[in-house]
C-alpha cells in the first residue's frame, strides 16, 4: 500500500477545492480527512477517496 499522504498534512479537495487535514487511512486509498464548515462554525469529518485529493500548497 502506497500512502500519498502523511497524517496531519494538508490536503486540497479536487471536487470543491476545501483544505482539509488528514487523520488517517482506512483503507488502501480512503483517507478520513477532518475541516472546518464556515457556515456552522464546527469541524467536520468524512472519509474520501485518495485519488480524489492533492496536495495543499
């Protein structure tokens, strides 16, 4: 398994453009990946696929 990504780098969305925090992987390429809704003013979390992620300058 090769992992793209360390635990606590930032990472940007290639569907909506979000910086996002990885947690972990769960999986061979799903990352749980955590980041903060503007709109509710509270930290979110969800599990996405690493090919759908790149790297945050």
């Amino acid at each position: 398994m090769r992992k793209l990504f360390k635990k606590g780098e930032r990472v940007r969305s290639k569907v909506d453009g979000k910086v996002m925090e990885v947690l972990k992987y769960l999986k061979s390429n799903i990352v749980e990946v955590r980041w903060f809704d503007l709109q509710s003013k509270e930290v979110r979390k969800n599990k996405i696929k690493e090919d759908k992620l790149s790297k945050a300058a």
